[in-house]
C-alpha cells in the first residue's frame, strides 16, 4: 500500500481543512468555480471525479461482466438496502428527530425542510463515488458495474414516485438533465476510455497492464482530495455561519449512514456473499447520488431552503464518513493464509 493509500484518511482531513480555509479566503474564486455548471453538475468536480473513477474502469474485465448473473445475491441485496430499506429509514430518522427530539431548537417549518432534504438524499443512492469506495475495498471491478448500471436503470423509475409519496407532494420532477449527464460523465465515458485503454495495454502485455494501474493509484486519490477541498471550499462560508443547525442536521444523517450499512454486512454475512461483493454491495448504499439530490431540493423548494442545506450538508459528511467504513471493510477482510 502506497503512502497515499496508508495515509489517506490524514489527506482528506487536511483536504477539508485547506477547502474551509481557501474557502474563507477567497470566496469569489469558488463562487466562480461552483457557477462552472452544465444541469446541477459542477464541471471542475466531474473532472476530479472522472480522474477517480477512471483508474478502476481500466481494470474491468468484459469477458468477466457476463459471469455477474451467475452470482445474483450480491445484486439482491444492492436492490433491497437502496429502494426498499434506505428511502424508508431515512423519512423516519428525519421525522424522529426534527418532530421530536430537535423539536425545541428547530421551528416546525424549517424542520420540514430538513426532513424532505434527508428524503431526496435517501432516495438517491450513489453513482460515481461508488468506483471509488469499491477500489479502496479491492472489491471486485466487474460486480460492481453491474450493481452501479442495474441502480442507475431503477433509479429512472423509482426515484419520483418514492420520492413523491415520503415527500406527501405529487409534483416531483425527476431533472433528467442532471440524471443523464451525470451518468454520462461518470459510468459512460471513464468506462469507455477504461476500456480502450485496456485494449491498447493487452495488446502488449499483463504486465503493461499492470505498471499502468500502478501508476495512476496516486492520481485516483488526489482526485479524490481536491473534490474534498472544492466542496468544503463552497460551504465554508455555511459552516461557518450555520454550525449548530449543520451539526443537528449530521447526526440523523451519521445514524442512517452506519446503520444502513450494518444492516448491508449483516445481509452480507448471512448471504454468505464473497469479501469483494459484500464489501461495495453495503458501500453502494450508504453513500449518495448528491447532484440530483441537491437539484431536486433546489427546485422543489428553493436555493437558500433547508431542503437544500440537508443535502448539503448530506455532501460534507460523506466523504470522511465512507472512509470510515471502508476502513471497517478492510480490516473484516478474510486473512490470507
């Protein structure tokens, strides 16, 4: 393991402190970043999160993608904890704590906001960062393609509709925009470069193949890093003006993230599923698809709405949280004898 790697969870710590601070610092230069945008999706965060996805795309084996439906229960359990557990946890947290036990802090409108916030992010599983946590895991590249496409063409279906019912509206639109371009700029187009890329690289040797993967671990991880420093660096001035409600907003968000993750390894465990399928079958829930969740809160309810601050903050707690479990998935792996 490389010192990237070993010292990883150091580098988004300072990653979120160098975002926070260069945000404070020079909030014109990330207002015009943000303002960098094509349907909801920030261009300079694609490209950083293209740059991380694109080492593990290369290492996709299409001979190997066919095999997945010979293992299905990995699929299952990716299927069940996104659209019939997570969407329903979420409402509930929401409501327990904004309704009741933040009840006194919290006036009853802005509670509801906050609650339809944790709503959409809960009806949004992840797309993109998914590559990245699956990587980290050494999970198995072809199994979680497939789980990432077969959550995407759900995803096209069920988001409006669960959605419109935990919400208690009928007017949700889907911003197929942001859905489509942000598939496009994170499966469709690393993966085809991914692939292309292997071809060429075969075409000389597995050791050719090999050197080059080897080579690009650091860059998946700075990438990783400057997409920590360019979101802290477009809310720092929220953080700093707003940490108490951003804090009560964080802890439903925290209990839902590591308990629907231990309620995915507990399915795992009891599927019996092999360490490089359980590991991003679990992770594949618990993160989010945070563009379209933020789009939606936008247009619902508005830019400076608390729906729209649940999803964001839904952004910031993400990435230290995931790294998290990925540490609690590596240290679960099976010794090697």
């Amino acid at each position: 393991m490389g010192v990237f790697e070993r010292y990883l969870t150091l580098w988004v710590a300072l990653g979120i402190a160098a975002g926070v601070g260069l945000g404070l610092a020079s909030p014109g230069l990330f207002q015009a970043i943000a303002a960098l945008e094509l349907a909801q999706v920030n261009v300079v965060v694609a490209v950083f999160i293209w740059i991380m996805i694109y080492p593990m795309m290369i290492q996709i084996d299409w001979g190997a993608v066919k095999d997945v439906g010979k293992r299905p229960q990995g699929l299952v359990l990716t299927v069940v904890i996104n659209w019939l557990i997570k969407p329903f946890t979420m409402a509930a947290l929401g409501v327990l704590f904004f309704q009741y036990l933040f009840a006194p802090w919290v006036d009853p409108a802005s509670a509801s906001e906050y609650i339809a916030g944790m709503i959409l992010l809960g009806v949004a599983p992840c797309t993109a960062m998914v590559f990245v946590w699956s990587q980290l895991v050494k999970g198995d590249p072809n199994y979680t393609l497939v789980q990432v496409s077969v959550n995407d063409l759900i995803m096209v279906v069920a988001f409006a509709p669960i959605a419109a019912f935990l919400l208690g509206v009928t007017d949700v639109t889907v911003p197929w925009e942001t859905l489509l371009l942000s598939t496009v700029l994170y499966v469709v187009l690393p993966l085809l470069a991914g692939v292309a890329t292997r071809h060429a690289l075969l075409r000389h040797s597995e050791a050719a193949l090999a050197a080059f993967s080897a080579r690009l671990k650091p860059w998946s991880i700075a990438g990783l890093i400057a997409t920590v420093v360019l979101l802290f660096g477009f809310q720092a001035g929220t953080i700093v003006a707003q940490p108490a409600i951003i804090a009560l907003i964080a802890v439903p968000l925290l209990l839902q993230t590591y308990g629907i993750f231990f309620i995915g390894w507990w399915g795992a465990r009891l599927m019996k599923l092999p360490h490089d399928v359980a590991g991003p079958a679990c992770l594949i829930g618990t993160s989010n698809f945070f563009e379209l969740a933020v789009a939606v809160a936008i247009s619902l309810f508005g830019l400076n709405s608390g729906a729209a601050l649940a999803t964001v903050v839904g952004v910031l707690v993400e990435v230290p949280v995931m790294l998290s479990l990925v540490a609690m998935v590596n240290a679960w792996a099976p010794k090697r004898a």
